[in-house]
C-alpha cells in the first residue's frame, strides 16, 4: 500500500490508457478533435490523488459536456468509469462530504441524461437502476481501502512504537550490563589503590597484598567487558559462561573488606538466569559497601534457597574510620536491583540501620 502510494502514476497511466481505448467504435470515424476530446476530458484523472477535488469537480463538468453534445450521447460507459473513479478516490481520501455533493451531481447528470437520451435507446428508469450501482460500489471500494490504509498506519505505528520500545529496553540492558561488569571492579580497584598509596611506607606487604588484588581484579573486569563487547557486536544473546552463586565466596574475597558470607541450602536446583540475578544483587550491594561505608566498617552477606524463594541480605556495620573516598554514582545500582527483583516478582528493601550502618534485602520468587 505505501508503495501505490508513493508510485500512483504506476496504477493511473494505464487507467488513463485503457479508458481512452474504451471510445466506441463509431467515433473512429469522427475528426481526430472530436476524438481528442475525451482524452482532454479523461485528462484530469491522472492528477486525482493529489488533487481529487478539483478533478472530481472538472470530471462532473466534463461529464456534462459529453451528456449534452449530441454526438458523444452514446459514450456514456467511459464516461460513467470516470465519474466513479472521482468519487471512489473522494471516499478513500477522507472526503466524505465533498464525496455526498459529487454522488448527488451525478445521480442530477444520470437522471438528465435518461430524460433527454432515453427516449432514444431504453427505459429511463432501468438505465439508472442498471448504472447507478457502480456508483455505490466506487463509494463502496474507497472505503474499504480507506480502512485497509488507516489499518495498515496503525499496524506501521505500532510497529514503530514497539521498535522504539525495543531499542529503550535494549539500551537499559545494556547499560545495567555495563554497569554490573564496570562499577564493581572500578569501586574495587580506586579503593584499593588509595589504601595502598597510605599503607605504601609503613606496610610494604600489604601494599603487595593490595596491587594482586588490584591486577585480578581488573583483569576479571577486562575479560567481562570484553565478552559483554563481543556480544552486543554479534548481536546475540549471552552464551558464554556468566557469574553464579558458587563464586559469591571470589566476589566478597575480592571487595577487600571485612565481609562474612552465610550460604544455605542449595543453589543447584536453581535456573541459571535466576542465579545470576542473585549473584549481580550480592555484586552491586557490596559495591555500594566499598563506595560508601567507612573502611573499617564490617559487612554481611546471607545468601538462603528456600524454594521456590532465594532470600538475600547484605549489611555493613556503620565503622569508625573516616567515610571512605566519594566515588561517582550513576544512580542506577538499586534501580538495577529493583528491575531483577521485579523480573521474579520479588521484593526489595534498602535503607540505613540505627548504628550508621546500611541493609539491602532482596526476595526472589524462582520456579525450577
């Protein structure tokens, strides 16, 4: 349909050529200006999409030249065609009541032309019941291409609108992706770096300690985003091996803080994608430990399968040291949190504790 429109000179031309072969054949004997008369007349259809009042008007007038010229008396089935084309291309671009005028202007032509030819061929009565019909069938025609158009609109806007939606969804993937390989290894390493710039005199050994756990873990986050690059250039799902929960004691390990970790039941039963929901929910409230909590503070993580619930809880103690080094927050850590509970239709909580410290608590609600 986009295409016809765009292209209507394709369907209009040999509409054109066909009507103008249509003469009858006794005025193949006329003067070649009489016969050049109803291509002038047909003429204006060719410009009927872009201008279909204009041509409908010009099309009734010269509809009214032919019934009243005595020699183009009997060419009335071309000139009845053109007519219904004029009204059909009214209805079907939305010109209902101009269409009404021209329907009435032809019906006063039909009723004319009977009155004053009729006597001379057949029953004036019979002539308008056998032409008219084609009239109400043009009517007809435009509107069901007129609906056929206004459908295939919606379905095109629709499809816009969901393409739109998708490429959003896709980009919020991508970030929350982007931020789960990136802000906790980052948080992990500056810290680090800045407890080795301190502790660099007074204990060589731990600053040793400190840079290990900054090269791995900064070699982790290359490997992830490098995996995640591949990915989204391929243009596919995620296949390769993702984080679980079997390597939550690696991740609080790698925090570089005073982290307790208490796992129970077993996670085996559990899908894949719900584990590595679970595990980015540990990832990212630790994240907000090293970014926010003091450096002496302690934390906790209680990880417990309790089908068909995984129930998760990080807290950190408020400390006494000074709080740590403000780190730049893109905001979206518990709005990440928040999409992966909703994905199992879990809850979420967070907020501060009485003692100065911090508790996230997450409810996941997983069927094996």
């Amino acid at each position: 349909m986009r295409w016809v429109r765009r292209h209507g000179w394709t369907v209009d031309l040999p509409l054109y050529a066909v009507f103008v072969f249509l003469a009858p054949t006794w005025a193949s004997e006329q003067p070649w200006v009489i016969r050049a008369i109803p291509m002038l007349f047909l003429l204006p259809l060719l410009v009927r999409r872009r201008f279909p009042r204009t041509v409908a008007v010009l099309t009734i007038a010269g509809a009214a030249a032919v019934y009243y010229t005595e020699i183009w008396a009997y060419d009335r089935g071309r000139t009845e065609l053109a007519m219904a084309v004029a009204l059909f291309t009214l209805v079907k671009l939305r010109h209902r009541w101009f269409a009404a005028a021209i329907a009435v202007a032809i019906l006063v032509l039909d009723v004319q032309w009977s009155t004053l030819w009729g006597p001379h061929t057949v029953n004036p009565v019979l002539t308008i019941v056998a032409i008219f019909p084609l009239h109400i069938a043009a009517w007809a025609l435009g509107e069901f291409f007129r609906a056929k158009e206004e459908l295939t609109a919606e379905e095109e806007k629709l499809a816009e609108a969901q393409s739109r939606a998708a490429v959003a969804e896709e980009r919020t993937r991508i970030a929350r992706e982007l931020h789960d390989v990136l802000a906790h290894s980052m948080s992990v390493i500056v810290l680090n770096a800045e407890g080795a710039k301190l502790a660099r005199h007074r204990d060589p050994a731990a600053v040793d300690r400190t840079l290990d756990t900054i090269v791995h873990t900064g070699r982790d986050a290359l490997a992830e985003l490098r995996l995640l690059l591949e990915v989204l250039h391929a243009g596919q799902a995620v296949r390769s091996p993702q984080p679980t929960l079997d390597e939550l004691r690696g991740l609080v390990e790698q925090s570089g803080r005073d982290v307790t970790l208490d796992v129970t039941g077993d996670p085996g039963t559990l899908p894949a994608s719900a584990a590595l929901q679970a595990y980015r929910i540990v990832q990212e409230a630790l994240t907000n430990m090293i970014k926010h909590a003091p450096a002496d503070a302690t934390g906790r993580v209680s990880v417990a399968f309790e089908p068909p619930e995984i129930r998760i809880e990080v807290t950190n103690t408020g400390g006494r040291a000074s709080p740590a080094p403000a780190l730049p927050s893109s905001g979206r850590g518990l709005t990440g949190m928040r999409q992966r509970v909703e994905m199992y239709h879990g809850e979420l909580s967070a907020g501060p504790l009485p003692d100065g410290g911090y508790r996230v608590h997450a409810s996941l609600l997983v069927r094996p």
